[in-house]
C-alpha cells in the first residue's frame, strides 16, 4: 500500500491558548499527553485518519528540531510525517535509494488517563522530506476514533501539504525515492514567483515549492526563518476558506470544498 499522511505538527509556545484557539476554529481538539523529553501534545484527529499533532516544551530541548524552529521562529508548522505500510521496508529502500534516515527511533507518550502508547519513527537528518510513523500500540490509541473525528467547521480530511525546499530538483528527487513514484505534475507558475513539484498519495496532494523571485516573498521568508518542510496544509470541508492564522498559531491553514 502507498505511504499516507499520519500527522501535521504545530509547535506553540502555550498550549492550553492553542487548544482555546483551534477549537474557535472549529476544530474538535483532544488531550494529548507527555513525551519523555519533556513535550505534550494536543490532537485534532480527521475524519481520514491524519491529525494535527499541536506540541508545545516545558523545557528547552537544543538537540531537537521542533523546538529549535519554534525557539528561533516562533509558533507554526514544523514537520509531518507519513504512514508506512511497513517502516522497515520503507526505511530500506530510501536508504537503497541513498536518503539518509535515522532510525527506528522507539517513541511514546503517557496519556491523561496513564495509558502508554508507543510508536517507531524513522528520522531525516534534513527536513524536507517527511520522517515516518509506525504504530507499536494499537492504532486507535494514538489516533482516537468516533465523534473525535467530526468538526464544526466541517473540515474532513487533509487535502495537501505544501512543502517549502530550496532546490527544488534535489528534494523532488528524494520524494520520489521515498514515496516510490513519479511526481504528477511539475513546473513553474507564471507571475507567482515559485516553482512547483507535486505528487499525489490517493486523494492527498504533496506540493513541492521552490521560490524563484522576490514576488514569492512568503515562501522565501519561511525557508530563511523556519528551514525547510511544512508550509502551508489544506483540508477538505464543506466551503473554500482561509483560517485566521493568529487563531492557528502561525500556521497556514485552509479548507476547501470537495468537488
């Protein structure tokens, strides 16, 4: 089976206002828990399965990416990660196909109720390509089922990930090891300043954007700021709109309507 997206995640530096704001966004937000490096987290689980992952640190973590970006950029997108079909075949053939890959990493997290859920993941050093996220424990224990998936503001599933890189020929290059498929579509885009590379995994478009003059200033400010990866997400919903990206933390969130 194709790789899918497993989780979006948002770094914030107060989690109990993030939880606040997205849930006036309209989502239905979920506790998380606590990670031994001293995070939690809080969940927005999808009707297809993906969620947002809205982490924040109680104390400074200099070895780790996330809090890194969010100590030096602020609050926004850090990273996603994909869902293997088997992380040890997946991590074998991006490595077959020279990308680099730390890992199997052991993970978990204690859960308000103490329940203790576990996870493998496979890391790459440079972020923009996703890690992968393997479940140890049942799946529904990390990704919670039912009305949790259902929100008022009827958003259903992830619809995209735009991704920022710096070279764009170079990152399309290892997606395409990764995902073990050719892009669907490639090219510039006339008067907007960026390049563009996408592929599709099922309904999911992953959009690779490289920016190629000052009218991309957006783009060129995230990459100087946060560094490569995550850089806008789309989901599926009822109506085409813009979500408040102070309510969203700094993220850059939209719903668009299935057709």
């Amino acid at each position: 089976m194709p790789l899918s997206i497993d989780h979006i995640v948002i770094a914030v530096t107060d989690l109990d206002q993030a939880v606040r704001d997205y849930e006036a966004l309209g989502f239905t937000v979920l506790p998380g828990g606590e990670h031994p490096r001293g995070s939690r987290n809080a969940l927005v689980v999808l009707g297809d399965g993906a969620y947002l992952e809205i982490i924040a640190f109680s104390r400074p973590v200099p070895d780790f990416r996330w809090w890194r970006v969010l100590d030096e950029a602020g609050n926004g997108l850090v990273d996603y990660a994909l869902l293997p079909d088997s992380l040890d075949l997946d991590l074998a053939r991006a490595r077959a196909g020279g990308i680099v890959m730390e890992g199997p990493i052991d993970g978990a997290r204690l859960q308000p109720d103490g329940t203790r859920l576990a996870w493998r993941s496979a890391r790459p050093p440079e972020s923009d390509i996703p890690f992968l996220c393997e479940d140890v424990t049942a799946r529904a224990l990390r990704v919670p089922e039912g009305a949790a998936r259902t929100h008022a503001n009827g958003v259903t599933g992830v619809a995209g990930v735009t991704v920022a890189v710096r070279d764009l020929g170079v990152s399309a290059a290892r997606y395409r090891t990764l995902l073990g498929q050719a892009p669907v579509a490639s090219g510039g885009v006339p008067g907007l300043g960026f390049g563009l590379v996408q592929f599709q995994l099922g309904r999911q478009i992953l959009s690779l954007a490289e920016g190629r003059a000052e009218a991309c200033e957006g783009l060129t400010r995230h990459l100087e700021q946060r560094g490569q990866g995550a850089y806008a997400i789309s989901f599926f919903g009822g109506k085409d709109q813009a979500l408040d990206t102070s309510l969203a933390h700094g993220a850059r969130l939209e719903i668009v309507r299935e057709r």
